[in-house]
C-alpha cells in the first residue's frame, strides 16, 4: 500500500482528488463518534429495558464513555504528535470499533459499560486527530475551507444521528446502532491508510504527562462513582464514601501535579486571565446543565409521553438547526460588540428554555411544550457558544491558543461527566424512578429547576469576569501559522476556526 508523508511531499490543495479523499477519512472518523453520540441517548430506555438498568445503570452507559474521553483527550493530542497524527488517528478508529462490537453483542449491563469505556478511549484517540490530519496536510491557505468542509460533513451526522438511531430501535434492535459502526470503521480506515498523509511533530519534547491523565481518570471516576451510587445507597454509606475521597484526593494530587510538571496537560498559568477563567466556568455551568437537559429530556418523552424512539430523537431537531444556520452570524455579532453580552443574554435563553421543559409532562403536545422549550434553548446555545470559544482563544497568547482550545474541551466534558451524574441525584430520579412515569416526572421537574439556576450562573458569571479589555499587544512568531476548528457538537464547545501561531 502506497505510503505518504505530510512533511516529505507538498500540502494538499483543496478541491483536489486528495482532499476529497482526506475530507473524506477524517469527516467518516468524526462523524462516527457524533453519531455515536447521538444514537445512544435515543436507544437509552430500550436498552435499560432489555440490560435490566435503573438509572444509574443509564448515568453509566453516558459516563463512562464521556470519562475516558475527558480524561484522555489532552493527553491523546500530544500523542499524535509525537507518534503519528494519522497512526493515532487509525489506532483510535480500530479501537473505537471494536469497543463497539463489545457493546452490540453486551450480555449485560457490567459488559455495556466496559464497552463504552473502551469507546471513550477510542474517541479519544481519533476525535482531536481528525482536526490535526487536516490542519498538517492541507495548505495554509486551503485550511479554512477544508475545516469547514469537515464541520459541515459531520454535523451531517450529528442531525441524523437522532433519526438513524430512532429507526433501528424502532424496527430492529439499539444493538445495531453499535453495529454501524463497523463499516463505518473499516472504509475509514482504508481510506485513510490509502490517502491520508502522515505528519508528527519532530520538535515535540518532554515526557508525556501520563501521570496527570492517570489521575484526572482516578479523581473523575471517583466522584463519578460516588455520585452516581448515592441515590441508591445514600451518602453515608462506606462505598460511596470512600468513592469520594479517592476522587477529591485524585484531583488534588491532579491540581499539583500539573503544577510542578515541566510539561503538564493542563498548565495551571493559563488560568491566570480573569477572562479565560471566566468563559471556562460559563463552560462548566452552561454544559453541565446541557448535557443532563439532553440526557433526560429524549428519556422522559419516551418513557412518560410514550415517544417512539424516532420521534423523541427528533424532537432536538429544531435546537441542531437552529446552531447549524446561526452559529456564524452569532460569532460575527460578538466581534464586533463583543463577548460580554451575547454571554450573558445567551445563558438567560438557555434558562428560559429549561424552565419551559416543566410544561412538558404526560399528556403534553408537542408543538406547545417540547418546540418552544427547544427553540429558545436552541437560540440561547446559538448566542453562547461561537462567543465563548472565541473568548477563550483571545484571552491566550497566541502560542497558548491550541492549549486553550483543548482545556476548554476537556473542561466541558468533565461538566457533562459531573452534572450527569449529581442532578438526577439532586432531583429524585433515582433506581426504577424513570420506569415511573409519575415520580418520573417530579424529577425531571426537579432537574429543570436545577439546569435552569446553573444556566442563569452562567450569565452571572460572564457578566462579571468578560468586560472587554484592549487586546494586547503581542511580538510576532515567526512560525507557520495554523487554524484551530470549528464545529457544532452539542457535547462539547465548538473549536473556532481563527489563525494562530502554535508553536511546532
């Protein structure tokens, strides 16, 4: 098989038969752990139906997917670097579909669980690789069109995700929503081993920060744990205790690791900008309350409201479309007014839309509870998330800008991770509960309030800490400059597509 290297031959220019075939392999790759994302969230009552789950049984079946891949992804980026972007990048492929074999064929739950961790870790491995194949192969000035070539390709799949994965519960089994993937996997990989160039970073030194990432997994599991089993053995029990501590004492020990490290995952300097800190705590609060509004939401229209699983996929819908058009004209609006207040007004949106999600309960129509909720929920995303990640970007030197980028990622997984696993606790949603469609709807009631009030910090929070400030003045690098990316993903802050100079 013909073998090709990144920094041996010319950059690919697009528009080209090899762009599309790079397009092609890296939006496949992607789009296959979007719409992963997606499928799984809609096949999650029939899945806890036929694996005997309660609901933390369900919390785990989305952590611990999202666990590795908080903990990892950091840590996964550096290791393309060193090793190969497109190695790493058909490393996690593989990985990632074996993983989902794991969890089509799962017997029971324990297995299901195992299966998405291992599908974290190949999400880890191939999500930031995608990014970086196309960032090193095409040429500089060719790289804007090709990311946004990309984003359009697999937000694709993260708007059909809902309605591919409502369909094969609906008339087959949420098995075969793990089995697609496997085709999906090979022609990735075929296609990348055949046309993808290879590129490192020959300059990268320093010892990978395995310690950091391994502590990140302890502390992150730990409070995952912990939180999770509470509900059904209460916080006085010995278990859950100890889950706890070794989670709080794992990330403390994380915290001052990264602190001495000569070459942390997570430098603690870059959180010495107020407004870096600041758009990172709207992150936590903001995808906190998102990531468990989504989980619950697709569950409760179909387990209270008697959604076909099809039907409760699409029921997002709106919100995706809603991102997928105006996310550009929302990024343009924060240039030129700035961040602050599209941050502030946008969260409200997203409260207001949490609170409009009480009126959906049994018996609720569609178009008078679920659509508006959606809608304004969609419109606040839309004034949230373009803004925060340029806020992010801009309140870095330029050099720390990729850095910045991954932190942001990372930190909104983590929310996710957390929030899924504290606010059905915190609401009453609890063992059998969701089974309920009575107490199932306390809850979720319960949750709304909380996703709600998170929400409204949000606003708070970026009101206080993103006053705009002159931009500073930085010495040029004479380095080549590279993008970081956007995408629409409702799992995580898009990256933006603005030029920097990353050191290399």
């Amino acid at each position: 098989m013909r073998m090709v290297d990144a920094q041996s031959e010319e950059r690919i220019a697009f528009g080209t038969a090899r762009a599309r075939w790079v397009l092609a392999a890296t939006a496949l790759g992607s789009g296959m752990a979007f719409l992963d994302g997606t499928v799984v969230n809609v096949a999650l009552p029939s899945m806890g139906q036929d694996l005997n789950a309660d609901i933390a049984g369900l919390q785990w079946i989305i952590n611990g997917y999202m666990l590795m891949l908080a903990s990892l992804i950091l840590l996964s980026g550096s290791l393309g670097d060193r090793l190969g972007r497109r190695r790493t990048f058909v490393a996690g492929v593989i990985w990632f579909a074996i993983a989902s074999l794991v969890c089509a064929v799962a017997p029971n739950l324990e297995v299901m669980i195992a299966g998405r961790v291992l599908q974290g870790i190949g999400g880890a491995l191939l999500t930031p690789g995608s990014l970086a194949i196309l960032q090193t192969s095409f040429r500089h000035s060719d790289r804007g069109k090709a990311v946004g070539a990309w984003s359009g390709l697999t937000s694709v799949a993260a708007a059909i995700g809902p309605f591919v994965g409502g369909w094969l519960v609906d008339s087959g089994s949420w098995r075969w929503i793990f089995l697609l993937n496997l085709p999906l996997a090979a022609v990735t990989v075929l296609v990348t081993l055949r046309h993808v160039p290879e590129s490192r970073d020959e300059t990268s030194t320093g010892k990978l920060d395995v310690a950091g990432a391994a502590l990140a997994t302890i502390g992150l599991a730990g409070l995952t744990f912990g939180l999770i089993h509470a509900g059904e053995r209460g916080f006085g029990d010995a278990v859950v205790l100890t889950a706890l501590a070794i989670g709080v004492i794992g990330l403390a020990a994380f915290v001052e690791i990264e602190r001495r490290s000569s070459h942390p995952m997570l430098p603690p300097g870059i959180f010495a900008n107020l407004r870096f800190t600041g758009a990172n705590l709207v992150t936590v609060v903001v995808y906190g309350a998102l990531g468990t509004a989504t989980f619950l939401l697709v569950v409760y229209l179909q387990t209270a409201l008697g959604y076909e699983a099809l039907t409760a996929g699409a029921a997002l819908l709106p919100m995706t479309i809603l991102m997928l058009t105006l996310s550009g004209y929302a990024g343009s609006l924060s240039e030129r007014i700035g961040a602050r207040i599209p941050m502030t007004i946008g969260p409200l949106f997203m409260a207001g839309g949490f609170l409009l999600m009480m009126m959906v309960k049994p018996g609720a129509g569609y178009f008078t509870a679920v659509l508006p909720s959606v809608v304004v929920l969609g419109i606040g995303l839309v004034c949230t998330v373009a803004p925060l990640t340029a806020t992010v970007l801009s309140s870095v030197e330029d050099h720390h800008a990729g850095v910045a980028s991954g932190v942001n990622n990372a930190i909104a997984r983590s929310a996710q991770l957390m929030a899924v696993a504290a606010i059905p606790l915190a609401a009453g949603i609890t063992g059998d509960s969701y089974r309920d469609p009575d107490a199932f709807s306390d809850g979720f009631q319960m949750a709304m309030w909380i996703s709600a009030a998170l929400a409204a910090a949000g606003a708070v929070i970026a009101w206080f800490t993103l006053a705009e400030r002159k931009p500073v003045e930085q010495e040029p690098v004479e380095r080549e400059p590279q993008l970081h990316h956007r995408h629409c993903s409702l799992e995580a802050p898009p990256l933006a597509n603005t030029p920097s100079t990353t050191p290399r």
